[in-house]
C-alpha cells in the first residue's frame, strides 16, 4: 500500500503537482535503505536534493563598488556639443532662397532657368547626331557579315 502511495506521489511529483508535504514524504522514502527496487533511479536525484540543501556560499562578497564618472562626463560633453552645433547652425543661416512675392518677378526667373536648361539640353542634343554615323558604320559592318558567309559557302570552311 505505501509502495502504491510512493509511485502516486512520484507521478503527481514529474507533473509538478505535489505540495511541500508530499515532497517531502518523498525525500524520506529515498532516503531510508528499503527502496523498492524499480525506484531507484530517482535515489541520486532526492540525494542531491539533501546534499544541495546543507552548501554554503563560503567566499565575501564585495559590497563597496567604486563608480567611474568619465562616462556620465562624456555624455553631459555630447549634450553640449550637439545643442551648441544645433544652435549655430540654425542662428547663423536665416537666408530665405526661392521665394518671391512678386508673381511677374517670380516668372521671370523660372522663365531665365528654363531656358539656361533649354540650351544646355539642345547642345548635348546636338552631339548626339554623330550617332547615326555610328549606325551607318554598323550596317557596313553588316554587309562585310553577308560577304564573310558567302565565302565561307564558297570555300566551304
């Protein structure tokens, strides 16, 4: 009948469903000498469990810690040199560009760069003529194909 109880107990204990009771009502069948023989494999875990029970934690422990402000001193600098930097930046360049109250003004001055574009874009326009040259080399160039397989037929290479 406590053999039955044991292997209960055992099931309910891998579920993780015993009470602090019951664990121990297991520890103390593994640890007397009349263990049933099919149990025991679970004797070097409850023995464990006793042995890890009675360590100690020998060594000091250092409770004084020394504190290194270089690093909280760096980041006040960074704060420093950013909102400096953000500052001149923003203080020193209040030039508007672009903008024109008068709308004859403003079209005047889109009408002088469209046509600085206009011009800049006819003379690479222009250089781009030289390439139906280059197309007329090519079809040469095919006729000297047409000539080569006539050859070949001929001498039958």
């Amino acid at each position: 009948m406590v053999l039955n109880n044991i292997e209960k107990l055992l099931e309910k204990y891998e579920n993780g469903e015993t009470s602090l009771k019951e664990e121990q009502v297991l520890k103390n069948y593994f640890q007397s000498d009349t263990v049933a023989p099919h149990l025991e494999m679970y004797k070097p875990m409850f023995d464990y469990f006793l042995v890890s029970k009675k360590e100690q934690f020998t060594k000091d422990v250092p409770l004084k810690t020394t504190k290194s402000y270089l690093y909280q001193w760096i980041s006040v600098a960074a704060v420093v040199v950013l909102l400096l930097g953000v500052y001149f930046n923003t203080s020193g360049n209040r030039q508007e560009l672009g903008t024109y109250e008068d709308p004859q003004l403003a079209f005047n001055a889109f009408s002088k760069s469209m046509s600085m574009v206009s011009k800049n874009f006819n003379k690479g326009a222009s250089t781009v003529g030289y390439l139906e040259e280059v197309n007329k080399g090519t079809e040469t160039l095919g006729y000297l194909n047409e000539l080569e397989k006539s050859t070949q037929i001929i001498f039958k290479k």
